[in-house]
C-alpha cells in the first residue's frame, strides 16, 4: 500500500502537546485512503509520544477544523472499527466542505487517559 503520509509528517508540528497538520481532501482518492493515511499519521505521533504496548490505553483527541466547520472524535488504539469512524468523518466533511480549502488536524491526549 502506497501512502503520502509522510508528506503529512512531513508538515507535522508540535506545540504545547498538540500535534497539528493541515491537509486539503483533494490529498486523498477515496474515503479508504482518507482513512489509511490519517489512521498512519495518528500511529506514527502514538509511537512518538507512547510506548506502544500502551496503546490499548490511549484516547487521542482529535479535531479537524474546515473554516468554521469542526468534526470531533477520539482515536482509540484498542477499537478496530476506527477505520470505519474515520471514513465516515471523511463523508460527513465532504458533503459540506470544499475539496480544495485546506483543513486543519490537532490532536492531543489528556493524562486521565492513560487510566
């Protein structure tokens, strides 16, 4: 599997425990690679800050920004259908935002996660 994930790595920053990046849909073919790719980039920051036989553990919060639009959800490393979650997000900002404006990604963790 092809990714470009590493050109959204590549554009990642980290400021005060938030992990940001901004993407426009026109980046992506198909809710599929939407999915693939945001779900790799979620990976890669959990292996940056997190030991990964703790993911079960962790809930990142994620938030996508599309001019005033905001999509909220939690990533949760030990559920298999947030996959499915995220192609759903994908059609839900696809049927009211355009391709081509750029949208914004933070995510963060809080310490009562890790309970």
């Amino acid at each position: 599997m092809r990714h470009n994930n590493f050109k959204l790595i590549d554009r990642l920053i980290y400021s005060n425990g938030v992990a940001k990046i901004s993407f426009t849909l026109d980046e992506f073919q198909s809710p599929e690679a939407f999915s693939n790719e945001i779900t790799f980039f979620l990976l890669h920051i959990a292996k940056i800050w997190f030991n990964p036989k703790e993911f079960r553990y962790i809930i990142l919060h994620v938030e996508l920004y599309n001019n005033k639009t905001l999509v909220e959800t939690t990533f949760n490393y030990g559920l298999s259908n947030d996959i499915a979650k995220f192609k759903q997000i994908f059609k839900e900002l696809k049927a009211y935002a355009s391709r081509d404006k750029n949208f914004i990604i933070k995510v963060w963790f809080n310490e009562e996660d890790l309970g």
